[in-house]
C-alpha cells in the first residue's frame, strides 16, 4: 500500500539531489550509499533509475562496483549548469534572438561580469 502523505517529487529536484550528494562524497557511490546520502525515503530502485538517466544524459559516470555500478559526476555544479544552458540555447532556431533577451534580462552584476568574461576576463 503507498503512503499517500509522501508527496512526488519532479525529476529534475531529485536529480539535483543526487547530483549534490555525488559532489558531497567526492569518490564514486553506490546506489545504496547515494540513497543513504540523501537520508530521505527513496526506494533503492529510484535512485538506481535517477543515476541511469543522469548516465544517459552524460551528467555522471560509472564504474563497476560488485555486480552493479559506482557513480561520479562528469563536472562540477558550474559545468552542469552551463551544459544545460548550451542544450537549451540549441533548442532555438533563432540563437541570436534567445542569446539577445537572456543578456537584456541579467541584472548590471551579472552584465558586467559577462562583459569582463567575453573581454578575457578572469572569473571571480
């Protein structure tokens, strides 16, 4: 019988979070220990099923650990989000128009750090 009081959560939060926990550990982790590190009640299955799609999608790589995998993020936080915004800026025919309204909406910080950065500034 499911518990009806645990609420779904997206797929892309709990990616977030066993992203975050393979960051955390620094060394490659089990599915077993991943499910540990997030110390929430995800069924082993779930976090197994999480890691294969982050597999997929070339977010994390493995090795074989016993008769299953061990798991290790392919980059850091800063590198996976740049990955995702490089897929999503190739969804768009028109790059221009969708490189032009994301610069219109930074504020003057991140404006000017993005100017130093294409200027061949050093990051922050």
């Amino acid at each position: 019988m499911r518990d009806e009081s645990a609420e779904r959560r997206p797929a892309g939060e709990l990616e977030a979070g066993v992203l975050a926990a393979l960051w955390t550990a620094g060394e490659p982790l089990t599915p077993g220990q991943v499910q540990r590190a997030l110390g929430v009640s995800l069924a082993r299955t779930t976090v197994t099923t999480i890691l294969s799609r982050l597999y997929e999608k070339g977010s994390v790589s493995r090795v074989r650990a016993g008769r299953g995998y061990a798991y290790s993020p392919t980059e850091d936080a800063p590198g996976l989000t740049a990955r995702r915004m490089h897929t999503e800026l190739a969804k768009d025919e028109d790059r221009g128009a969708v490189l032009a309204r994301f610069v219109s909406q930074l504020n003057d910080e991140d404006e000017a750090l993005l100017r130093s950065l294409l200027d061949g500034g050093e990051i922050r």
